[in-house]
C-alpha cells in the first residue's frame, strides 16, 4: 500500500520549498514530501533570477504583491540572518533620464509611500553620490532594497525539510493526479505518492499541472520568456555600486535593461524578454517543437505580440546585437562599452497569459478539493517565498 502524506508538494522551487518548510513549522509531526523532477532543488526560475530583495515600490497598492512584499522581505531577512546567509541591502535607484519620464517615476514614488516602503526622490548630485558613473536627472532612491543568495536559501530551506522529518525527493517527475474523495495520488516516474492535501508549484509548466485537476478553472497560458544578460568584467565592476534600474516605460509589459550587483561578486546587465523557443530555453539552440508550437497558436500570445510588435523587435535585436544592448545600457551608465562585458547566464520568466493578451500580474491560484494549484507567482515571489509559503498554508487549512 502506498503510505498517504499529509502533504505532498509538488516543484522544488523557492514557493514549493517554502510551503513545506512552513507547513512543517506549523505542524510537528506531520508528513510531508516534497516531489522536484530536477538532481536538485533550485534549477529553474529560483535559481535563475538576478537574485534582489525587492522592496515592493512598483506594485500596486491592494494587489498580492504589495501586500507581501514589504513583509515578505522582512521574513527572508529574519531567515538569512537566523541562518547566516549573506545578503547585502546596497540601496537601489530608479532614474530618470529626462523629463518625459518624471509622471512614471512620481507614480512609483507614490506607489511606494503607499506600500509602506522607504523610498525618496533626489535629485542630480545626490545620484551622483550613490552612483557616481550613472547618467541622470532625477531619481527614487530605495535605501532597504538589496541582494541575496537565493539558490543558497533554497539548499538551507531543503536541508530544514529533512531536518523536521519532511522529504525531498529529486528526479521526480509528475505525470498525472488521481483525485479522490480521501485522497490525491501523484503518479510519477518513480511510483505513486499519496496524500491528503496537494500544493503545485510548478513554475514553468503550472497550467499544465493545474489541468490535470482543474482544467476549467485554468484561464491562463504559461508563455516562456528569455531574460538575456551580459555581466561586467573585473575591470568594469567599479562602474556600478548597487542596484540601477531605469524608469520604466508604461507603454510596455517589462521593466527594461537594468544594473544588478550580485551577492557572489560582479554586476549582472539586463535582461532583455524574448520568447523562449522552449519552457526551458536558456538559449537560442534549446529548441521543444510542441512548446514553440503551443505559444505560437495561443490567441493571448497572437495578441500581445501585435500589441507589442515594434518592442518585440526591438527585444530580438538585442539579443543578437551586442552593440544594440550595449546601447541600451549606456543610458544608464554612459562609460559602458562592449569590452566592458562578458554573457552570463539567462533565465527564464514563466509568463501567465490570459486569451486576451493581458500579463496576469499578480499570484494567481486555482483549486479543487485536495489540490491547490500555485498557477501564477511572479516577483517578487523569491524576495516573498517564505510569507508567500506561510500564505499557501493559512489557505490548506480551509
């Protein structure tokens, strides 16, 4: 017989990884599994990222987001300083580069005194003083965003999970979930898992996982995005002293190419946002026919890129002309030349579309009687994992 689990966790990412740690918390004793079809937690968008701590300034007041930003991120400090991880809170500027930007950035300023974030708008010379080399007018300094180390948070909240008599289980696979009256089996490439209770987080294939119990419930598509970025040599990394973003054009879905210190050392440049020819296509040569074929044909995928068609363009470019990003990037800090940078590793952005064309910004989650469905968790879900975590299991106790 199959041993039923009170709960079994599908997706080793940061959220599948926070819930079971949370739920165990919350819950001495219980049995939990946790199911990730990788050799190791972490691989994906968690471990992908350009690791911030984000501070919650963009989102908008009364959104999911802006609720757990702020508390979500004193959480995750809480946890990197109860377990000596290294995060570093360098400080963040947004930048206006001329006075057409000025009405976005005071929106954002304003969206983040109502968020509670500590923020302020400053001008010319006091940019200067925090980022001597950036090019600017105007900008929102944000003293309490910063960096961490999130594959290292992901390893730490694996090993709590053993620790407290929960499993993680890697090379995983799900193939399908018979749901029951009693019970939820998740059937695998290593056999059956049974439990009381089921929490997807499934990432780049939620709307797939979601459609095994609640095909009718799922209203989005998961459309896979490449963020590309370049990093700064050695030499170049004086250019750059925390976290420089651009203000962001309202016309369009992303936030632009942007500067980011990381915690292991360097300055990540980037990303852009082209389309992935695979959910897991981290360069131009991954190539999955039946994943390309599914974003093509989608109507919300159809609708967006008309909408969005010039950007697009433009986002291609970029990826293949490292002159074009290189321009882009020295909006921000004129200095940069393509000797200055080296490529580093791309991520993916699993990107929940709706039929209409319309990004689903905030978390989204769909559910039947044993499963709970995490189908869209976009950032700041690293900076938040652990509150959003603690959020899923407030909701498996209804």
């Amino acid at each position: 017989m199959t041993p039923k689990r009170d709960l079994i966790v599908i997706g080793g990412g940061l959220i599948g990884l926070a819930t079971a740690y949370q739920y165990l918390k919350q819950n001495p004793g219980k049995s939990v599994t946790l199911l990730e079809k990788e050799t190791a937690v972490c691989k994906h968008q968690s471990g992908r990222n350009s690791g911030v701590l984000h501070s919650g300034i963009y989102y908008t007041p009364g959104t999911h987001k802006a609720s757990m930003s702020l508390a979500g991120k004193e959480m995750m400090q809480t946890f990197l300083d109860e377990e000596n991880l290294p995060y570093d809170l360098c400080g963040k500027v947004i930048v206006a580069k001329n006075e057409d930007e000025f009405p976005a950035l005071e929106k954002i300023f304003k969206n983040g005194t109502a968020n509670g974030v500590e923020c302020e708008i400053i001008g010319k010379e006091r940019l200067k003083e925090i980022e001597p080399h950036c090019s600017g007018i105007k900008a929102i300094h944000v003293p309490t965003s910063g960096i961490a180390d999130y594959p290292a948070v992901a390893n730490r909240l694996a090993e709590k999970i053993e620790s407290m008599g929960g499993e993680v289980c890697t090379q995983t696979r799900v193939l399908s979930i018979d749901e029951r009256a009693d019970q939820a089996t998740v059937l695998t490439n290593k056999g059956e898992f049974a439990g009381k209770q089921v929490v997807a987080c499934a990432g780049l294939y939620s709307d797939r996982v979601a459609k095994m119990t609640a095909p009718e419930q799922v209203k989005a598509q998961i459309v896979p995005f490449r963020g590309e970025y370049y990093q700064l040599k050695p030499h170049a990394e004086h250019l750059c002293k925390g976290l420089i973003y651009p203000v962001p054009d309202p016309r369009f879905p992303f936030l632009g190419v942007h500067f980011t210190k990381m915690i292991e050392g360097g300055v990540d440049c980037g990303p852009n946002a082209v389309l992935a020819l695979a959910r897991e296509g981290y360069t131009w040569g991954v190539f999955n026919g039946g994943d390309l074929w599914e974003s093509l044909t989608y109507s919300g995928f159809q609708r967006l890129a008309f909408k969005y068609w010039r950007y697009g363009l433009g986002e291609m470019w970029r990826s293949f002309s490292k002159s074009a990003f290189v321009k882009a990037l020295q909006g921000l800090i004129p200095e940069i030349t393509a000797e200055d940078l080296e490529p580093h590793p791309a991520g993916v952005r699993a990107q929940a579309l709706t039929p209409k064309g319309e990004m689903v910004y905030d978390f989204d989650f769909v559910s039947s009687k044993r499963v709970l469905h995490v189908v869209n968790a976009p950032s700041p879900a690293a900076t938040a994992s652990l509150y959003f975590g603690n959020h899923i299991v407030e909701r498996l106790k209804e």
